[in-house]
C-alpha cells in the first residue's frame, strides 16, 4: 500500500513511519509547514511546526529510508484553525483548535491531497485504534495507552477519512514508542512532547487574543445581578474557570466563585458557585459521524475535554442537532467543546457543543 505518513518533528510519527515502512508500505513522509513565522510557534516543549520540527522530521526520515517532503498548509491552517479560533473566542465559546485541525488539516487537506496523488492511506501518530466491523465498517476505537488516547480529538472524521487512515501507535504505550525509536536510532527518542495550544508559543492565551481582538469592558457580576468587578475582554475567561477572576469581594460563604455565563455583546462574565456548573442535558451542533447517523435513542458515554472523563449518557439526533442527557451532571461545560460520543471503546461520532441546562437556574 502506498502510504503518505505525516511526520510533525516528534517521537510518535516518526515511530509510526518507521512502523508502517516496516510492515511493507511504500512510505513517503512530509512535514506540515503550518506557521507563516516558524519562529513563533514553539517555545521550549510548547507548539509545534518550526524550523526545528521539521529537521527534526527530516531526519528521522533518513534514519528511516524513505522520501521526506515538507507541505507548506499555512495558509489553510491560518484560514481554517486560528481565524476560527478567534472567532469561536469573539463569540464567547471555548473552542478545539487540536480538533479543528485534525478535522480541516490533517484529515481533509492532507488526506484530499495524498489521494489525488494516488496515495492510498495516511499514517500519523495518534494513540487510537482502527477495526473492521460488521459489513465492512471501520471503526475507531481508544488507544491501548488510555493516558495517550487521542480518539477525542479524532471523532470528527468520517468513515470515507477513517477508511484511509492508519494509527501504527493504538496498541502502543508511549514508554513502548519512546523504547522503539531507541532502538531505531531515532534522536527524537527522547524529545518532550509538544503541549498546549500550538500557535500560541508562550501559553498567554488570554493576551494572545488581546492582541487580536483589542481589550473590551464588562462587568463581573454574580447570580443575583451585584457587580463583583471589572474585566478587559470577555475573551479572557472560560466556563468554570475559577482562577484570574479578580474579584475584590469574598462570596458570602467564603467559597471560591466559578464562572458561570459569558455574554460578549453585553460583556458582562457571571459567578457563582462551583454548584452552579453542574449541567444535566447538552445541546451539540455540527455532527460528524464516524459511522451511520444513529437512530433513535443511544445509551452512550460521553467525553466533553481532550482528557476528561467519560460520562453516561443518552443521547438522540433530533434534526441537525443533537440531543444529550446526561445520567451523572458534569460540570464546567463551556459552549465550543466538542462532545464526542463512545460505544463502549468505539467512537460513535463527535459534536459541537451550542447550549447546556443546569441544574440550578443562573
């Protein structure tokens, strides 16, 4: 099989390359250029897609023996990853950019690329599993390793992407990966992983989005309406967050105050308690499915961050939305997130979240 393997400068790919030449795949590896400044994406272990990544790729590939290219995709990713990004933010949602990319990126501008290069599958590094199901099916299943599962961040691929993707590392733990390019002889063995969000190099994301959008106003106010405070940007807080909130005056209890609702035409940010998180049912837009629609009602579990936990659910496709009642409430849920819909191990599909009911009216 002609595979095109994706190799970002990291342990993981260049592992899951060498995997897939092994196994007999006529292997091409590339490097995705997703920075218009390299130098601006990657401090330390944070980001990703420098210079440094891509000699890094590149070398690896040597080690290897296969042919290495680099994809210049910043343009599309400015486009379709960092503009949402902002624009999810502007709206008051806490979006997914990981997800977004593996989406529009990896997954379509890549996958859409290799096949009209006569590629037949692209392999990348991700912790997940692929098997084929009753009548043909390929189904994504979590990782082996499910402190490195990544299949959250994937279910937003379809069975036409899924059916041309391989995931050499899904039976692997990262001791394991890390063990192997040891003894491949690849100098990325031992290289930190990459973590936060990847255009943002120094973690500031709150200040990154100053820049971008300009500093605002608003109010801080609690439950019943008091103005608690002031802020420079609704764009600066997040479902839940409880840290940063500057607020002067102590909750009449003395507990910690949470944010609750971010309303960015009015600007006003509402607190209250960590009680008042608590949500129950989860209205998702946009969904993707790895497999079939499903029809009627699905007892399911759901995971609503990129390493949160699962929680039981039951969940419908009502139109184009979908409707998700939680049987255990979970809490901090933000507008944005993406939640991603589990059969057992097997991802059924994965939504945008649009609105949430709490327990406790706000």
């Amino acid at each position: 099989m002609k595979v095109l393997a994706a190799m970002s400068g990291g342990v993981d790919s260049a592992v899951a390359a060498a995997r897939a030449h092994e196994a007999g795949h006529d292997v091409t590896g590339i490097h995705l250029a997703l920075s218009r400044n390299p130098k601006s994406y990657r401090s330390g272990a944070r980001g990703c897609c420098t210079i440094e990544d891509s000699n890094d790729a590149r070398r690896a590939a040597d080690v290897i023996g296969i042919p290495f290219y680099v994809w210049d995709l910043s343009d599309r990713f400015h486009e379709d990853v960092v503009e949402d990004f902002v624009a999810e933010y502007a709206e008051g949602r806490t979006p997914n950019p990981c997800l977004r990319c593996n989406e529009k990126i990896k997954f379509a501008a890549v996958l859409d690329r290799a096949r009209a290069l006569g590629f037949d599958a692209v392999a990348t590094g991700h912790y997940a599993q692929l098997e084929t199901g009753p009548g043909g099916l390929i189904e994504m299943h979590r990782a082996v390793d499910h402190g490195k599962d990544q299949s959250y961040v994937l279910g937003v691929l379809t069975q036409e992407q899924l059916a041309h993707s391989l995931f050499p590392l899904g039976g692997s733990t990262k001791d394991m990966v890390r063990a192997e390019a040891d003894r491949r002889g690849l100098a990325v063995a031992h290289k930190p992983d990459s973590h936060d969000i990847c255009f943002i190099s120094d973690g500031d994301t709150a200040g990154w989005l100053r820049d971008r959008l300009g500093a605002g106003s608003g109010e801080i106010v609690d439950t019943s309406g008091e103005v608690l405070g002031s802020h420079e940007g609704t764009f600066g807080f997040t479902i839940g967050q409880r840290r940063g909130l500057r607020i002067d005056k102590p909750a009449p209890d003395g507990k910690p105050r949470y944010v609750l609702d971010i309303e960015p035409v009015s600007g006003r940010v509402t607190v209250g308690a960590r009680a008042d998180l608590a949500v129950d049912h989860l209205t998702a837009t946009k969904p993707r499915w790895c497999g079939s629609v499903p029809i009627g009602e699905i007892a399911c579990t759901v995971q609503l961050r990129a390493h949160g936990d699962e929680h039981r659910a039951v969940a419908q496709v009502v139109g184009s939305e979908v409707e998700i009642a939680l049987v255990d409430a979970a809490s901090g849920i933000a507008p944005g997130q993406a939640a991603v819909i589990y059969s057992g191990t097997r991802v059924v599909g994965s939504a945008t979240i649009a609105a949430t009911r709490r327990l406790t009216a706000v």
